[in-house]
C-alpha cells in the first residue's frame, strides 16, 4: 500500500513541498527513515534525527526549512498532532483479518447478519442478534443473544457482547473487551458493616458478619455511535435500567464502568480508571489513568482529574481535580508544596523550642 506525497497531504488538508510525487509506503521515525518513509518529525527537537538517518520525505512542524533539513519532500500541517490521525488511518495496515464467514463460527439461525460482513473463526453469535454493515468480528467473539450491533462495528479477537446489549454505528472494542457482565450487587439480610461505616465514616457499630446474596443484573448496556473500547476494559449490565455509554467516548485498556452508570458524550477514560455503580458522567469529561469514581455521584461536563485522582463526592463543571481526596488541582498542588516544607517548618520550631526553654523562668 503505497501513497504519493500530494495525496497524503490532500488526505491531512496539509502543504506539499518539494518532490510531491514521490511513493510513500510506510510511516518511522526520523532516525530509521529510509526510501519510502515518512518521517515523522512534528517538533524542532527531531530536527537532529533527521539529519541523521536516510529520511527523503517528512511531515514537519509549521515554519520548518524542509530544504535545509536535506530531504527532498515535505508536508507541513497547520496541526500535526490531530493530522496524525488522518494519516495513521490512511497508512494503517489493518489485523489482516479475511473476508466472510468462517466455516468454524457458530451463528444462530435467527441471528441477522448483513451481506458484507466478516466473522472470524471459532465465533459464535447468538439468537436474534443483529449485525450491521460493513462490520468485522475477529476470531473467537461472543455475540450474545439480541444483541444489536450497528455498522462498521470492528471487535477484535475475544471480545465479549452480552445478551441484549445496543451498541451503535463505528463501534471498536480491544482484544478481550467484555461489555455486558453482570453488575457487582451483593445484599445482606441485615444492616452490614459495610452500610454502618458508610453512615458512620469509621465504625462498624455493632453488626454482625453475614452472607451476601446476590442482586441481578436485569438492565443491559447501551452504547453510543464512535466508541472504542480498550483491551481488556469491562462495562457491566444495570440492575434495572440499563448502563449508558455515550456516543465518542473512548476507553482505554483496563478501564471498569459499574452498573447504572450513565457517560454523556466524547469522554476520555484512562487506563485503570473505575467508574462505581450508579455514577453519573457529563460531556467531554477526562479521567486520568487510576482514577476511581465513588458510586451515586456526578461528575459535571468538562471535568478533568490527574492520575490516580480519587473523587468521593459530586465535581461541578469545569474543575480540574487531583489527589485523594480529589480537590481542585492548584490547592491540591499548593497542599504538596506545604508538605514538602513540613521538615524545615518541624527544625524552626524545635528551634523556638530550645530558644524558649533556655529563657530565664522569671522572664
């Protein structure tokens, strides 16, 4: 798969300098480039690299000097971070997964699949469930039963959809996604522990130990249209209603969504982020890689919190938070501060101390 200079610079809306014609057909780095690369070099510090190695061809950052960097091609995007995705789409290779339906999956006779897509092997789709156009389901899926899944959906090896889950059009889960397990609710037959240190914030009063029963998940999963899911990443059923992922919102590897929770739109969710049950997340909300959300709260639209930030309690729109507990980020930073100055603060005074103890007792 091959690409001249002119087209992949169309394809970015970027400037084409130089030798436009030429064949690119792979992406490297500026120091590995060789013919037929693109240089990525979207930053003065690669200038270097460049010069360096072999590279002919490079996208640059704005105001680079293509020709005094030696190459004979160059594209320069007004925004090279967002033209990577233009171009990484364009260059992709794909998982090499083949077309149709392999003679090894398992598909329900009432199961609707269209014309066109693919089914890798050892596969199985359950009864009535639907799969739209120009979908791919890669070797050793589960599709549960009336499960809807919408077109272009792309799941990669070993992902997991429960019964009865609605997912929309560009769907993408990561190998070992699972959407649709059951919800993590246990009840006791008595007031618990548990409930006690909820309502007390540090005693168990005078509960007993007990059995958990199980609570089941009757809800399902409802999914929005341009959602990626990581790998490994778990988005559970609801207990009544159902769990709802709006639509762009991207998930990284190993994120856990709990049931009830309610996602608004184009959310970022980090690696090893937990979203507890019945938590509900606004617009455009980032969640730093181990952030924990506790269950029953809102977080407001626009909110972004640093890594391992725990959030115990509602955020309203807009706050940048950290820590744990989660305060706004510049307190929680001007806190730190302060308690990188506790030594100096702690001599100071067992100075003042012996100051004061060496003065005479009539004084």
């Amino acid at each position: 798969m091959s690409h001249s200079v002119k087209d992949i610079a169309a394809a970015l809306g970027a400037q084409a300098f130089g030798a436009v014609d030429l064949l690119i057909e792979r992406v490297s780095e500026p120091g590995h480039a060789k013919d037929g690369d693109l240089a990525l070099a979207t930053n003065p510090k690669y200038a270097e690299d460049l010069s360096n190695g072999r590279a002919r061809v490079a996208l640059l950052w704005e105001g680079a000097d293509w020709q005094a960097l030696g190459l004979k091609a160059a594209i320069i995007p007004s925004r090279p971070r967002y033209a990577m995705s233009a171009l990484t789409r364009m260059m992709d290779p794909g998982q090499g997964t083949d077309a149709g339906i392999h003679p090894t999956s398992v598909i329900d006779p009432t199961a609707q699949i269209a014309a066109d897509v693919s089914i890798g092997p050892f596969t199985v789709i359950g009864a009535r469930a639907t799969i739209g156009a120009g979908s791919v389901i890669s070797a050793q899926c589960f599709v549960g039963a009336d499960v809807t899944l919408g077109a272009n959906t792309f799941l990669r090896e070993q992902v997991t959809i429960g019964a009865r889950a609605q997912i929309g059009d560009r769907f993408i889960a990561q190998p070992g996604a699972r959407i649709g397990g059951d919800g993590f609710s246990f009840v006791t037959a008595e007031k618990s522990g548990i409930e006690a240190v909820r309502e007390s914030l540090g005693s168990q009063d005078d509960t007993d130990g007990q059995p958990y029963a199980r609570i089941h998940s009757l809800g399902a999963v409802q999914i929005g249209h341009d959602v990626e899911i990581g790998a490994n990443a778990t988005i559970d059923n609801g207990t009544i209603r159902d769990t709802v992922i709006g639509d762009g919102c991207k998930f990284d590897n190993m994120a856990q969504v709990g049931h009830n929770v309610v996602m608004g739109r184009d959310c970022l969710i980090c690696g090893h982020v937990a979203i507890a049950g019945s938590a509900r997340v606004g617009n455009n909300v980032v969640l730093g890689g181990m952030t924990g959300i506790s269950d029953n709260i809102f977080i407001g639209d626009r909110v972004i919190t640093g890594g391992a930030t725990k959030v115990l309690s509602n955020v309203p729109a807009g706050r940048v938070m950290l820590g744990y507990p989660a305060t706004q980020m510049d307190k929680q930073v001007e806190t730190y501060k302060s308690i990188r100055r506790l030594p100096r603060l702690l001599r100071d005074v067992a100075d003042l101390k012996k100051a004061v103890f060496k003065t005479p007792s009539n004084d």
